[in-house]
C-alpha cells in the first residue's frame, strides 16, 4: 500500500519527502483554502518535488469541470484530476480519462458509487473512511468491500482510503488490501512512533560511546558521523536528482 499525503501544506509535504515514505499527495478544496496559497501556485510548487498530485475541480456542472479539469492537468503532468461522484462530476470524468487524463473520483461512500468510478474509467477512487465511522457506519468495512468487488471483477482501478483519522485507520486500510491510503501529516508522523524504538536507540548510542571511550577514542561518536565535506557531497547528489513521477506509480501492484 503506497502512503499519500492529504494536505496543501508545502512544509509538510517537503519534510515526508525527505523522510522516503510518501508517493503523492492529495488536496481539496478545503485544504487548499486551509494552506492560504493561490491554487495553481500551489499544486505546482507541490509537483516540483513530488509526483501524483490530486487537485480537484470546484465547478458542478459537466462542461465547467471537463474545461476546468484540462486546465487543472495542464499545470504539470504530476496532476490527478480529482472529480466528485455525482452524474456531472462522473460525466466529466469519462471525457478527462478518455483524453488520458488520470482521474480521482472523490467523495465516495459506497460499493455500488465505487462501481461507477471503474465504469468511467477512474485511476483511482477516494472512499472517506473517516465520514462513514462519523455517521456511525464501518468506514474500513466499505474499503474492503470495495477492495473485495474490485477484485473480484478484475478492475483495475486503484482504492485509495481517504478521510483517515488514525494510525489504526492505516492498519485497516493496509489488512483490507487498500492500493493507496491518503494521510493527514500528524497522522504520518504517529506512525513512526514506538516506545521500543525510541528507548532501543537511546540505549544503542550509550553503548557505542561507552565502547569507544573505553577504548581512548578522542570523539565520543567514534568518527562515525558524517563530516561536513561528506555531507555537502551528498546534498549536491539529492539536488541533482528528478523527482518521483507517474513511471514509479505505475509499478504498482494493480
Ligand atoms: O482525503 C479526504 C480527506 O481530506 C477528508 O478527510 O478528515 O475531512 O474527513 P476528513
């Protein structure tokens, strides 16, 4: 299961880049408004350093969104045009996927809606989780049902499990076989914590200092960090590297 980002918050995304873990972002509306920033700037600041990227479309009628989602795709090739799962956002949907435009159909809540997703075409589908356990209904039970009929009807559309609220959440979405789960950054963050792990490698370090001033090591790390020619070598390799784009996505299992 890849890890997306769900938010429009450059600093955030910039830092999970650096951490190797994530593999696209998605934002919305609400989010872009949250990040305070002119959406196309945005979304293609955010493509600079990061491929699949979900910006999704705010008009409501066919025409509107088929014209608005060209434009959202031609901001950068990283673009995920993201459509509602109404009869205007699935109709507009099918033109963009037909033009070979990767298409994300949002706001999903149900199997039978996931069925509509696959029958336009949709590269990926956005079942929210989180908004079904708020009205009292298993979010997760629905990502899997949704995984289960993908399968079993060999279609290829990816399930992406949005709208997640916890670490527990991420487990879920990866046990139902969810291709892709979409975090908030507090979220990504919980899940490199373990108390075992913090006291693991506090107690590691000690033991390796120890070792070397036992044996008459001038530096208490034994040398072992990297030395500042070191790391501007290595900086110079990162900056010269491309950023990650459809071709890896494309590796997925489905
Ligand atoms: O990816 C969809 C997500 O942004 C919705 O999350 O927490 O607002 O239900 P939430």
């Amino acid at each position: 299961m890849k890890l997306y980002l769900d938010t429009a918050v450059y600093e955030e995304i910039e830092q999970a880049v650096g951490w190797g873990v994530v593999d696209g972002v998605t934002t919305n509306p609400t989010l872009i408004a949250k990040a305070g920033h002119d959406h196309e700037e945005q979304v293609k600041r955010i493509c600079q350093i990061i491929g699949n990227v979900s910006a999704e479309c705010v008009s409501e009628k066919k025409d509107d969104m088929v014209v608005e989602g060209r434009r959202l795709a031609s901001w950068h090739k990283n673009v995920i045009v993201k459509v509602p799962l109404t009869p205007d956002g699935l109709g507009a949907g099918k033109v963009l996927a037909g033009e070979g435009i990767r298409i994300n159909v949002t706001l999903c809540f149900s199997v039978n809606q996931a069925l509509l997703a696959a029958a336009i075409g949709a590269y990926i589908v956005s079942p929210f989780a989180g908004r079904l356990d708020d009205i009292n209904e298993d979010g997760m039970r629905v990502v899997a049902d949704i995984v289960s009929a993908y399968r079993q009807q060999e279609i290829k559309t990816k399930v992406l499990a949005a709208s997640i609220r916890n670490p527990t959440h991420v487990t879920q979405a990866a046990l139902a076989g969810a291709d892709i789960a979409t975090l908030p950054f507090a979220v990504l963050k919980q899940l490199f914590e373990h108390p075992l792990t913090a006291a693991g490698q506090k107690r590691f370090l000690e033991d390796y200092r120890q070792a070397r001033a036992a044996v008459g090591s001038e530096k208490a790390d034994g040398g072992a960090r990297a030395q500042p020619e070191e790391r501007s070598a290595y900086r110079k390799t990162e900056e010269a590297k491309p950023v990650q784009g459809q071709a890896r996505e494309a590796t997925a299992k489905r």
